[in-house]
C-alpha cells in the first residue's frame, strides 16, 4: 500500500516540475468538486488524497497551494510560526547557512528561502521526502521563493548528511516525537553536529528545568523559547550556542505577551506575583506551557483547564467569588452541548452565563428543545465562549 503511495507522489512530482499549471489547475478541481460532494474522476483520486480544502488550509495557517493530507496537517509547522522562527534565526545568527534535518512537508524551508537563507532539506520518510519537493515547485512556480532549495532523501544522522552539513551552519531539527522519546534525540544531533549552532524543538508540554538538567550543554548557552500559538499547542523551540534565557512568548490576537528571565532566576518565578506580569483583563486565554513551567502555584485557583491546549483564567470576578471551576465540556456547535447536559446531568443543573455570549445564543440554548434548568440544583455550571469554541465548567 505505501509503495503504491510513492508512486503516485512521484507522479505528482514530476508534474509539479514538468507542468506545475496544470497540477495547480487539477488542484482546484478537486477543491471545487470537495465542495460541491461530488465524485472526484478517478484520474484525480490519487491526488485528492493530499489536497485539503482552502479553508481548512486558512484556518490551520497554511497556504492553499501547499499539498498535505490529514496525517502531516497535525504536524506541519503553519506559516506564521515557520516565518516567526525563520526571522528569528536570521536576526540570532545573521547571514548564516540552514539545513533543516528533518524538513517533513518542506513548510519551514519555504520561509527560509522567502528571507533569502542559503538553506537545504533532509528528510527520511520518503513521503513527506517527495511532498517537501512538490510543496518547494508549487511555491517556486507562484514566485513565493525565487531559489529551489535541495532536498535529500536521507537520515539525519548518517554520513552522507554529515558531509552535505559541512556546507552550512546551523543545523535545525524538528524531530519526530511520540510520548517525550524523540527521533533524533538531541544528544544525538548534538554529538554529531556540536560544531554547528543547533536550532532543536521540543514536545511542548516537557519542563524546562527537566531539560536543563538533562542536557548540560544547554546551561549557559542557549535560549530556550516557548511560543504560544492561537489554534494549537505551544512550541518549545532550543536555540544553542546563545545567552542563557528562556522567553514566554504568548502571540494570538486577544493576549500579546513577552517575558523573558534567566536560566538560573527560573525558580525566582515561583514568588512573582502573577497579576503584575499579565494585563488586567476580565477573561483571557493563556498558553499552557507557561501555566505548566513554574506559574501552576501562582495561578492556584485561577485557572481551569478546558481542553488540552487551553487554560482559561477569570481574574477579578473569581478573586472576589474565590470560585473553583471543574471542566467539563468544549465543543464547537451549542447542539453538542445540549446533548452532553441531557445525557450527564438530566434536568438537574443551572446554568450561567458568563463572557463573550450572545444573549441570542444564551436563551436559544435555555430555551431550545424545551430544556429545563433547576435554579434550587447544587450543579451550578457556567457557561463560557471564546472565539469559536463554547466551555463548560461545574462551579465547586
């Protein structure tokens, strides 16, 4: 089965170099055809299997001419974070050559060609090895890149890429991760490539001290990133053979925010006062790692946890009422929610309303289907929205 999947990547290949127009004008067929849920031909079933609609693609933050399928849209990197690491490597090491090791779909290669970067890829499963190459033609022909890079197919860790590496500087690494057990490690790439400057990520839900002491070589120099992005879980990004910082960089558009300390006042954080660190804001959406990495303490009551990438914090209102809210629930539509209270709670709770509900969608939601709520019930549960996406929590 999978080598009937190469073959057909090799397909797309060649045409993405041979008549990247044509591909491109095959792409937006099937597009249209997803739309309308009409039968795709059988001439482009091969292809459909890597062509997400535009608006999927939007709103995980990718460009519509990239081709991933479901698996590698998980772990694709999206173009703001991919330009955001591509301008800040460019402005740490200035004028100095990448090779991406493990380049997957070739998404963060694309932002080091828009800036210019004299820049390569590695990459081992020769699927993503021959969609990096399809992704780089179909952004060479739009203009997106002016220069090809090379992609090879190889291991990150064998001879040959260590010969191609002594061409350039800094070595970048977003390995394959399942369950904190990385491919290639970090000891491993470092072993081999501690001559170079070493861009590494991490799983982000690891703890910075747990990798400062894991790894020596990082203590004293490097800089250790956690980025928060809107849709998705943060990025723990290892800059070596740099400072000795760690920055706490929340970036969607409801909280900007920058903190920035030294490896060894990590602890210090411990005793900082929360609320002079964060905006006054009556309800905002913080970034786990920054909650999982020495701000548990000092958050204490404040905050619950409603999903696996967010926390929401109620400042003021929860200080004064010293609420504690369990999580329940998360889902996109009300109907879901609906459900989920029928099934869980049968007519024995009171719901609040609470920030960023349309009162349309509050009373539709008390009033639809005839759904009853007990005002005398001990399940007290609020109900939250933020941007797309409706909480529930049972007040403790």
């Amino acid at each position: 089965m999978e080598s009937n999947i190469i073959n057909e990547l090799k397909l797309i290949h060649e045409m993405s170099l041979d008549n990247p127009k044509e591909l491109i004008s095959q792409i937006n067929r099937i597009r249209k055809l997803q739309s309308e849920k009409k039968l795709i031909p059988a001439k482009l079933i091969s292809l459909s299997k890597f062509v997400l609609s535009s608006e999927i693609l939007h709103k995980k933050g990718f460009p519509e001419y990239v081709l991933l399928d479901e698996y590698f849209l998980s772990y694709a990197t999206n173009e703001k974070f991919a330009a955001f690491r591509a301008n800040k490597i460019s402005q740490i090491f200035p004028g100095e050559s990448i090779i991406d090791i493990c380049c997957g779909s070739g998404l963060q290669l694309l932002e080091f060609c828009k800036l210019g970067i004299k820049c390569c890829g590695i990459e081992k499963d020769e699927q993503r090895y021959f969609l990096a190459k399809i992704n780089i033609n179909l952004a060479h022909h739009n203009k997106t890149i002016k220069i090809k890079p090379e992609i090879y197919l190889e291991d990150a860790l064998n001879i040959n890429t260590a010969k191609i590496a002594k061409d350039f500087d800094i070595v970048f690494c977003d390995s394959f991760r399942k369950d904190k057990i990385y491919s290639p490690s970090l000891n491993e790439v470092h072993n081999i490539y501690k001559d170079k400057h070493i861009v590494y990520e991490f799983i982000p839900t690891e703890n910075i001290s747990d990798i400062l002491s894991q790894y020596n070589f990082l203590k004293n120099n490097s800089e250790i990133e956690f980025y928060g992005e809107k849709d998705r879980c943060s990025r723990l990004t290892a800059y070596i053979g740099i400072g000795n910082t760690i920055n706490f960089i929340q970036d969607d558009e409801y909280l900007k925010i920058s903190l920035q300390y030294k490896h060894n006042e990590l602890e210090k954080n411990k005793t900082t006062k929360f609320s002079d660190i964060f905006p006054k804001k009556d309800f905002i959406v913080i970034n786990r790692c920054i909650v999982e990495n020495y701000f548990t303490n000092l958050l204490s009551n404040k905050v619950f946890m409603l999903d696996k990438r967010r926390y929401l914090l109620e400042y003021d209102n929860l200080i004064k009422s010293n609420r504690i809210y369990e999580p329940l629930f998360c889902a996109e539509s009300m109907h879901k929610i609906e459900s989920y209270l029928r099934q869980n709670y049968l007519e024995d709770y009171y719901i609040t309303l609470r920030f960023e509900i349309d009162p349309k969608d509050y009373w539709y939601f008390i009033n639809s289907n005839q759904l009853m709520v007990n005002k005398e019930s001990k399940n007290k549960i609020s109900l939250f929205k933020y941007k797309d996406m409706y909480y529930l929590a049972l007040e403790k």
